[in-house]
C-alpha cells in the first residue's frame, strides 16, 4: 500500500507520532512517505528526550521512506 502524510503541526507530539506511525507501516513493507509543511519542516528544532525526532526521522529516512519538505 503507498501512504501519504501530511504534517504540518509545530506540537513535537503530532509530529511524533507521523514518524511512528511511518516507521510502522515500512515494517510492514508498505511505501510510506511524509510531507513535512509549514512550521513542522523545522522538527529537528522540537527534539527533546521525550519526542526524540531526529532519531525516528533517521530510522524513517534509512528504512526507505520518502521525507519531503
């Protein structure tokens, strides 16, 4: 199945959660790509310990997802 997400939230949880979510469904060997908009193209600025973004953006982008901005 290919899947697109769009976020465009600046809450690090939302955005959290679209690379979980991502992450999961390329597990499951579907095309998955994640359209970043508006003040979530700046996610890296939102990570913290609890929402580790950086890191589930890297294992999204290294497990072939398509990360766009």
């Amino acid at each position: 199945m290919k899947i697109t997400m769009i976020v465009c939230q600046e809450t690090p949880e939302v955005i959290w959660n679209a690379f979980r979510l991502g992450n999961m469904m390329l597990e499951g060997m579907d095309d998955v790509s994640i359209f970043l908009n508006g003040p979530s193209v700046k996610y890296e600025t939102f990570d913290s310990e609890q929402f580790p973004l950086k890191n589930l953006a890297k294992t999204f982008t290294l497990s072939e997802g398509q990360l766009s901005a």
